[in-house]
C-alpha cells in the first residue's frame, strides 16, 4: 500500500517498515531541492506514525480527524518550524519556543512531532540550540528535518538524524503522472514536468497557480533581453530586480536554469532543456557562445545565488554579474 508519493515509494518503504517493526527513530532528515516532496513525505510519516484508524501497520487512513489536522499542518501535537519569511533565517529563540512545547506530553497523539522545514536556514545558535534536544528527546517526540543538503547542517545535526535524500522523478514519469492522475493536457503536462525538472510537488504548484509559471517566463525574457545591451543599458534595465531580495534570488534561480540549458544545448541534448517554452531562443543562443563562456556564465550564476544568502548588497551583486555576462548580439 502507498502513501500516495509519486518518485519516493522507496523512501515510504522503509518508514513503513520502522512504524511496522516498532523502530522509528527519534529525528529524520529528509534532503533534496525545493519542490521534490520533502515536507509531503514528512507529513506521511506524521500521519501515519500517529493514525488512529491505520488502513495497515505504516499505511494512515487519511480520513480520520488526526490524519486530517495533520495534513493542513494544524494538529495540537504537530509542531511547524521555518523562517518567518522567504529567504530568511530561522533563529535560536524558535528552537527555544519548540524546546519547550516538546517537553509537553501528547494531546492525544501517539507522538509529538516537530516539522522543522528548510533547517538549512537556521543559523549557528539555532543549529547548536537543537543540538541538546536532539541527543536527548523526550520519548515520545520524533524530530523531522527537512533541508536542501545534508552538507549545508552542521556535521553534529546531520549525524544525529536517519538521512533520507530524495531524488527527482524522470521526466517522462512526471509527464505520464500529471496527464494520467492529476487529468492535465499533454502539451501543459510536458512543460510543467520539464519545468519543474522531476520535481512532483513543484510541478503541482505551477499547475495551481499560472501566475508562477508566467513570473519565470518573464525572468528568462528578461535575462535574453539584457544579453544584447551595454554595461550602462544593463544598470538601468536591471535596476528593479534590486529592490527584493526575494524576488532576485528566484530571478538568479531561473537564469541558473537557462544557463544550464545552454549546456545542454551546446552538447546536443534540446530534448531535457527544463525552459522548453524557450527552447528556440535557447538553442540559437547556444550556437554563439563556446563551452567556455557557458561554464563561466554559470558559475557566475551560481556563484551570485550563494553570496546572496550572505545579506550582500543586492545592487553591487547584480552589477557584478552583469559585468561577467558576456554582451551577446
């Protein structure tokens, strides 16, 4: 029986099987890229570890007041922590704050259990503040991590946790899954699985809400409308983007994403470009850059998506990368 996750049937496997044999522990860390069905697998879990009409040992009904209050992320004993706001940090005093609700015994759940999303945003203190807890948890608490790497935590919090490291579906999968199961057309169903580059839950939420798919549209019309201008004509086109910090980094997400298409468009490869509504563009665009400036467009990208985590000025930062963009007529 599923737990209805598409591409981490495995990962449902093996936490069946430590409800099934009594054997969960006490903190998971479940790990890949935004969108992939991190905080959808940790739901599962909490349903199923605390279902109170469980269809079989693992597998939760869906149905039953916990089950629900679990899925809509409001049950008494479902604790949910994450950043105030996109992009920002989550500190020391929220882990205090959870510390203190944990040493609570269940409402009426088997276990509490604490959400902790994207932990990779949790500075020094707060990491360390979890530390105690996580050497030493109340019985009947269960600690789920959800974060983009492993490699991003503290080697003590990593250590601690069962690590599960979630993968993307194949593309064709997500393709067959969105028209068969969730009844969308085959053209809108290929872009959304290209897009959404394996990633289920990113793929359902750009179907909900067009206007996400629109937003990432205009960021590449704007990345191949600054190509062909000047220094100056890039400063002052560009100047927008640096009033939300928010809005930049998904704006330096989505170039990420074309420069990496010209990748694989320069090595033959059109057929899993992630911007197919721009394949065209992309594939000309290929043709007039050699392999070297690619790798160096994107390691400038790349490189401009980790300073920004850093509260880096965000006008200097964008200036800095439109001078690394080579002027391309």
């Amino acid at each position: 029986m599923s737990w209805d996750l598409l591409g981490h049937e495995w990962a449902a496997a093996l936490l069946k099987q430590h409800i099934t044999h009594g054997d969960v522990r006490h903190a998971y860390l479940f790990s890949g890229a935004p969108g992939i069905g991190r905080r959808s697998l940790a739901l599962a879990f909490a349903q199923a570890v605390n279902c109170q009409s469980p269809i079989a040992h693992g597998v939760p009904c869906g149905e039953c007041r916990l089950c629900r209050l679990t899925e809509k992320m409001q049950h008494p004993d479902l604790s949910i922590v994450e950043a105030d706001s996109e992009g920002g940090m989550l500190k020391v005093d929220q882990i205090r704050a959870l510390q203190r609700s944990l040493m609570l015994s269940p409402y009426e759940a088997k276990f509490r259990v604490a959400l902790l999303l994207n932990f990779q945003r949790a500075n020094a203190n707060a990491q360390n503040a979890l530390l105690k807890t996580l050497e030493e948890a109340p019985k009947q608490v269960i600690l789920l991590l959800t974060a983009d790497s492993p490699d991003n935590l503290l080697p003590t919090i990593a250590s601690r946790c069962e690590i599960l490291r979630l993968r993307p579906v194949p593309i064709e999968k997500l393709q067959e899954s969105l028209q068969t199961r969730w009844h969308y057309d085959p053209e809108k169903s290929a872009l959304l699985a290209h897009l959404a580059n394996g990633r289920t839950g990113l793929a359902l939420r750009m179907a909900a809400d067009p206007d996400l798919v629109e937003k990432r549209a205009a960021w590449v019309d704007e990345l191949l409308r600054l190509l062909p201008l000047n220094i100056r004509e890039r400063f002052a086109a560009a100047e927008p983007l640096t009033k939300n910090r928010d809005q930049l980094r998904l704006t330096l997400q989505t170039w990420l994403s074309v420069v990496r298409d010209l990748l694989l468009a320069s090595n033959g490869q059109e057929g899993y470009l992630t911007n197919q509504d721009h394949a065209d563009d992309i594939i000309a665009l290929a043709k007039k850059l050699s392999a070297q400036h690619i790798v160096d467009l994107l390691n400038s990208v790349d490189h401009s998506l980790e300073i920004l985590e850093s509260n880096a000025n965000l006008k200097l930062l964008l200036e800095n990368l439109l001078l690394n963009i080579p002027q391309i007529k």
